[in-house]
C-alpha cells in the first residue's frame, strides 16, 4: 500500500473536474462500497489500493472523495470557501489549514444539524 502524499488541511485542484479544495480526510486505500464505486467510478476504475481522500469543495457545500492520482496540490494560498471550513479550521498558512479544536482522533467533529453528504 502507499503511503498518502496528502495530509488533512491541504489545499488540493481536482485535475479532472478542475475544482478547488481542502481534505478533511485520508484512507490508505479506498473504503466506501463497492456499490459506490461502480457508480462513480464506471468510466475510470480508478486504482483501490492506493489513497483516497475526503474533501471540502470551494464554493459547495457537498464533500467528495477522490482518489490520489486525481488531485494535486493548490499553491494559490486562497481560502476555500464551504460552510464546513470555519468549524474545522482556524487559519490558512501556505497553502494548509490548521485545524479547530473539532476534531477527535484525527477525525472531523460534524454537528448532528450539519451532516455529510
């Protein structure tokens, strides 16, 4: 398995469907169904023993989550705007955020009116 080239409060530019963001989240490999994946999925089989990550998307308010050999990092140093970001981070320094204090072992603490998609 490889080891994540990301880490949660980057910045990342999606390089297929060319949006901003910031992860939130990192899996080694891929953790959803298999369901979920031949849904998004279909048309790219992306690899599933290599890191996925969950991400805020700038000017949304959904979260997705993508594989590694999709994203790059953002080095425009501009805040992500998503009304998770000021709940999970304080400040934006070189192009990654420094968490809030709502986060329990190394996981996003979501108020149960907000929710995920």
């Amino acid at each position: 398995m490889m080891k994540p080239c990301f880490k949660i409060g980057q910045l990342i530019h999606h390089k297929r469907f060319d949006y901003r963001g910031v992860i939130i989240g990192v899996d080694d490999c891929f953790l959803l169904t298999d369901e979920w994946y031949e849904h998004m999925c279909k048309n790219t089989k992306p690899p599933k023993d290599k890191p996925w990550y969950n991400v805020l998307v700038h000017n949304a308010t959904h979260t997705t989550y993508v594989t590694e050999q999709n994203i790059i990092l953002d080095d425009s140093d501009e805040d992500i705007i998503h009304p998770m970001v000021p709940l999970l981070f304080i400040t934006l320094k070189n192009g990654i955020y420094s968490k809030s204090s709502n986060w329990a072992d190394g996981k996003p603490i979501i108020p149960n009116e907000i929710g995920m998609a």
